[in-house]
C-alpha cells in the first residue's frame, strides 16, 4: 500500500480532500494530513514520520504561492518524492507544472486519478520510470518530458463514492469538535457567471458525462446522521452546493425526508430564481436558518452584461419577498471595484441591499482571474494592462488591480458596506470620508463589521467566534 500525505495551508475542512482520502484508503493505502504553511515545520514533520510515497496539495488561486514554496523545500530536504497539486489552481492554470518542485498536476476530479497514482507507486512503477505518465487528468514532468493526459469520464454515480473521510482532520481539536459540519449534495453548476471558472471547466470536460450531477436524497442523509453519530459536538449542518435548490423535485424530495431523520438546522446556497413559496415553507419546516444568495450588483447592466448573472432586479426583490414571508433568514453575496463601475452604481448595490433588507450581507473586492470572461473583460478594455495569477489576491476583502475611476473611493466604499445595509443612518456621516485614501481605520472597522456579520451567518456564540477568528488568523 502507498503513503500519501496530504499538506494544506489553511485551518479548515476540505471536502475534496476528504473524499480523495476516502477514496484512497478504500483502495487500501495510508493517509495522513498536516495543516501548516511554515516549510520549516513541514519538514520537521515529515522527518518525525516515515516517508511518504506521495505528497499531495490542493491550491487555489492566491495561496499557490505558498504551495510551491514548501514544494521546494521538500524536494531540497527528501529529494524525489513525487509531489502533486491538485484542486482550482491547476485545473485551470496547469503551467503551475513547469514549476520546480512539481512533478504532477491533477486536473479537474481527483478521487480517481489519485487512487490509480497511488495503486501505479505501489506497484513499483515510479515516475521516472514512466509507471504514471498516462493516468488521465494527471500531467506528469519526468525530466525534460511533459505528459498532458486528457481528464477522464466525470463520476455520474456520486453514490458509488464513500463519504468524505473527516477522520483526516481529527489530530486537529478544533476541526474535530467544530459545531458546524459541511456536506455537499452534488457537483457541477448549470450557469456561466462571466467571474467564475465554471464556464471553463465545462469546456474541460465537454463529451466526458453529465457536468450537473446529483447524490441521492437517502446518500446524503446517511452522510448526515453518520457524521452526526461519529462527532456528538456537530450542532448545525451547511451544504456548500453553489446552488442547493437547484432541482426543486430533488429539494422537496430532501426536504420532506430531512427532518425525519435530523433535528439539526442548516444553512444553504441558492439563486433568487431558484426560490418560490412552495420550496421556501419546505426549507423553513425542515430547519434551514440561513438561505444565502448571490445579488453581486445592485446595478442591472453590470449584473448582466458584465457578469452574466441572468437576474433582474425584480425577481432579487420576489425572492426577497418570499423568504420573508416564510419566515427564511437570507443573506446577500455582492462585489465591488467591478470593471467599469462607477461609484454611484456601486451604491445601487448598497441601496437594492436596503431595499430588500437582508439578515446580513457580504462582500467582496472584486478580483479579476485569469482565463475567465471577467479576466479578459478587464484587458480588453484596459482596466488592467497585465494580469497574472501572482497578483491575485487570496482574502477578497483588501486592495484591487483595477485602475479606473472611482475605484478608491469604491473599494472604500466596500469596507462600510455592511454597516450601511444594516445601520443605514450611518451613511450621512460616513460617506463624506470615502474619498479619503484607504487606512487603517477603515482596514480595522472593516474587520469588526466582517466578524459582526460572520457572527449572524454562522449563528455562533462568542466562545466559538474567537475560536474561529483564532484559526483563521493562525495560517495567514
């Protein structure tokens, strides 16, 4: 059996980790994980165990700069282990592989490309000796020789897969005892929202199976009560499906058995045309005390001609409407520093926030990515004059790499936007000083609204709150 050993640098459950190690030790091999982006402490690690056969990362965009920095200092101090990354970052930017330190990228869906790594080591085919080099959705460096294999068939059944493995985390008392657990009930989004990859992993996988798959209602409540068995502190369930009420037959068919098996509340993602009567008194029946959506724009062009979020203001307001009248918390996911908008129509986000009066709201600070229409938007109409992934900023919530105008005074705009969805009378004193260039008081008054509304989302106590703040600040 193989040894892999998974390295990440942020203090945090990953579902995709946990479902690779679930695979993988399904098929008999050995997995262990650290949480660590010192390389120092990496090393020492690593030194106090046996070596692994694979080390494994899943990298986003942003906190790729830190995987390869460790990568290095793992190939200087243990030479040839095969080192692969994995996840968003080389999906869509795969070059990372001409990086030294890497030897593989994993393309797109990991669980088995992973496990048929692991089976080809065990079996004593090395890299070198060309035993990986035509494992599909992996690229594999072996000297001066790149093999891009093509992704293989996306996995229809997601029944077939066992439940993410927690247990990889479980050396982490935090993570183990964490009231909030986080499932997923299926993969692939129908939309193309010009600022988002998705568009691009459908081009991926275009001919390779259904893009849009669903586990079934009973799979994913015996995920539920095994985890809620497994780890008494578990108090609330969050699904992280990009649009949970996408299917309404398949929602109301979960909805009707959830609470026959659980009585533990939940929180969700939707879309504003995803949302009616019918399914909103479901999800309250059943517990969902939290229903996020993204709004992204209170400005309809932007919204739609920049974004590509095919949503007016008028069904943002409907929806609004019905989760109020079923007695539904909401929240908003929005943007600000959009290419070309002005300041006035970054207050329109403000104002459609007011209007349809949300539990909380979040923001962001627009980032251009590479390689999605958004990215080659901002070229094209010279908002950015070059554009790398280097630059790319991993928390969403500082800078811009936008020059246009007004950006300053929106991205300070941004620090108080929650403040005046929420407090608006704190707009006539406030909005005088946004012209100001950015500081620290700004920086510091952003932070405590962010924890405010992190507080309402997650409907934690105090206690909890700082110990999530104190895991979030430990890996920065």
């Amino acid at each position: 059996m193989a040894s892999v050993l998974f390295i990440q640098n942020i203090f945090f459950e990953l579902i995709g980790v946990m479902s690779i190690s679930a695979h993988l030790k399904h098929a008999g091999h050995n997995v262990d994980l650290i949480i660590e982006n010192d390389p120092g402490r990496v090393i020492r690690y690593m030194r106090g165990r046996n070596r692994p056969d694979i080390v494994a990362f899943s990298a986003v965009t942003g906190q790729h700069k830190t995987v390869l920095e460790i990568a290095g200092a793992i190939k200087e101090s243990f030479g040839p282990i095969p080192i692969v990354v994995g996840g968003a970052h080389p999906t869509f930017f795969p070059e990372i592989i001409k990086e030294e330190g890497i030897d593989i990228i994993c393309r797109g869906e990991g669980e088995e490309a992973m496990t048929e790594l692991a089976d080809r080591l065990d079996g004593g085919a090395g890299i070198a000796q060309g035993g990986s080099e035509n494992i599909q959705n992996l690229w594999v460096k072996t000297g001066d020789k790149l093999s891009k294999n093509e992704v293989r068939p996306l996995i229809e059944d997601l029944d077939s897969l066992p439940f993410p493995d927690r247990t990889v985390y479980a050396k982490y008392a935090y993570l183990a005892a964490h009231p909030v657990r986080r499932f997923m009930s299926g993969r692939g989004c129908p939309y193309e929202c010009s600022f988002c990859f998705n568009h691009a992993q459908k081009k991926l996988y275009a001919g390779k199976g259904r893009f849009v798959r669903m586990r079934s209602a009973q799979n994913v409540l015996d995920e539920i009560t095994k985890v809620a068995r497994e780890y008494p502190t578990m108090k609330r369930v969050k699904f992280e499906d990009d649009t949970f009420t996408l299917s309404k037959r398949w929602t109301m068919d979960f909805l009707a058995r959830y609470r026959t098996r659980t009585d533990m509340s939940f929180a969700c993602y939707s879309r504003a045309d995803c949302v009616d009567d019918e399914l909103a008194r479901a999800l309250k029946e059943a517990g969902c005390d939290r229903l996020d959506f993204g709004l992204e724009s209170g400005d309809e062009r932007i919204r739609n001609e920049i974004l590509n979020k095919r949503l007016t203001d008028e069904q943002i307001i409907r929806a609004a409407e019905v989760l109020r009248r079923n007695g539904v918390p909401f929240g908003t996911a929005n943007m600000f520093g959009l290419p070309g908008e002005t300041f006035e129509e970054a207050l329109k986000t403000v104002n459609l926030n007011r209007r349809i009066r949300p539990h909380d709201v979040w923001g962001a600070v627009f980032q251009p990515y590479p390689g999605t229409e958004c990215g080659r938007y901002v070229l094209e109409k010279g908002y950015c004059k070059e554009l790398s992934v280097d630059d790319i900023k991993s928390d969403y919530q500082t800078g811009t790499l936008l020059v246009q105008k007004d950006i300053r005074k929106v991205v300070n705009l941004h620090k108080f936007f929650y403040l005046f969805v929420m407090f608006p009378i704190t707009m006539k004193l406030i909005l005088p000083l946004l012209s100001l260039p950015g500081n620290r008081l700004f920086t510091l008054a952003h932070r405590m609204l962010y924890f405010l509304g992190y507080a309402t989302r997650t409907k934690s106590g105090f206690a909890q709150i700082l110990k999530d703040i104190r895991a979030a600040m430990k890996y920065r």
